[in-house]
C-alpha cells in the first residue's frame, strides 16, 4: 500500500476570513484552516500541550494560538513558538483554485505492479 496526497474541497474561499480560523474533517483527520495576509494554511487541529481544539483559537501574526493554554505554531511549518507545547504539529498543503480552498491529505492507495 502506497500513501499518496490529494486535494479536498474543504469550503468556499469566501468561507474563511483574514485572520479567521475553521475546523474540516477530512479522511478522518481533523485540520484547521486558516488564512494570514492572503494565504491559506492548514495544520492539525490538536494542540501537543493537551489536546485543545487550535480551530477555535486565534491567528496572532502568522501563527495559531490555542485557546486553551495559550501555545502557539508556526501557520507555515507547525514548529512550536510558543509554550507551553514543545512538540510541532503536522501541516498540510492548502490552495485556492477556482474559488474553492484545497487541501492535500494523505490518502491511502493500492497499487499493483
């Protein structure tokens, strides 16, 4: 079995505001999107510290604050920049094409030789 990336519709670009964040499932994992100056990002929705919820946070110039203690990440990398979390999250490719916010998870794929 072969892990390949696709890319999912996740919403409407009108759907996320400057410096808004939203929360999709996709494939069973659950990323938050958020947009900075312009761009999307998309990272895991669990903060390292303990598990928060980093959809419902905030973006504080180009990184993710998790509402509950405060640790932030990197939108771009998901290195820590802030404790109390010292473990980075995963991030993911997002994209805006043709009005609709992508992003590229990872998808299981059987290939035969």
């Amino acid at each position: 079995m072969l892990m390949v990336r696709e890319f999912v519709k996740v919403c409407s670009e009108n759907d996320i505001a400057e410096g808004q964040v939203k929360t999709f499932e996709i494939n069973d994992i659950a990323i938050a999107v958020a947009r900075y100056e312009g761009q999307v990002y998309a990272l895991d929705d669990v903060c390292t510290h303990d598990g928060g919820d980093l959809g419902a946070g905030a973006v504080v110039r180009g990184q993710i604050q998790c509402p509950r203690h405060g640790a932030r990440f990197d939108l771009r990398t998901g290195a820590v920049t802030q404790m109390p979390a010292i473990v980075p999250i995963s991030t993911y490719e997002a994209k805006v094409e043709n009005g609709d916010i992508l992003v590229a998870v990872p998808s299981e794929a059987n290939y035969e030789n």
